[in-house]
C-alpha cells in the first residue's frame, strides 16, 4: 500500500515537473520573443503619441495664456498635464490602463 501511494506521488510529481519544464521552455522560446517585439512596437507608438500630445499642449496652453501673471500657472498646470501623460504612457506601457481613443 504504502509502495503504491509512493508511486502515485512520485508519478504527479515528475508530471507537474516535466509540464513546468515544457511550459518555461516555451514561453523562452517563443513567447519571450513575441512580447519583445509588442513591447517594442508600443514603446514607438507610446513615444509618437506622446510626443504629440506634449506639443499640442504647449501650443495650446501658451495659445491661451491671457497675461504673465497667468503664466505661473500655466506653467503648474502644463508641468502637472505632462506628469499625467508619462504617468497614463508608463500605465498603458506596463498594462494597467488603456490610451484614450479620443486624444
């Protein structure tokens, strides 16, 4: 009895040993490699889109600045505008938000 649940126990172990080791090698091989180049193609698209949503701020922000003493804070809010873009850019990068479709 004691023989045959060893046997059992050793045959689901090398199971679950030689599935870790097949998964691991594939996601090595091959999915390591796909997600490489998605991760690539979206840190371009992320840099165009951000570049783009920077400057059409500035132009806009300086645009619609009335006088200097606006100027401090326009300066605050474009400074605060940006931190939000990086911060959506490196949440949207790293998988945890989505870039809005309407910007």
């Amino acid at each position: 009895m004691l023989l045959q649940l060893a046997s059992i126990l050793l045959t689901a172990l090398l199971s679950s040993v030689l599935t870790l080791a097949l998964a691991y090698w594939l996601v090595e091989r091959h999915l390591k490699r796909r997600l490489e180049i998605r991760l690539n193609e979206l840190q371009e698209e992320l840099g165009t889109a951000l570049q783009e949503r920077v400057r059409r701020g500035v132009v806009e922000g300086v645009a619609s600045i009335p006088s200097s003493e606006v100027l401090k804070g326009t300066t605050q809010t474009l400074a605060a505008t940006a931190g939000d873009l990086v911060r959506g850019g490196l949440d949207t990068l790293l998988g945890s938000g989505s870039i809005d479709s309407d910007d």
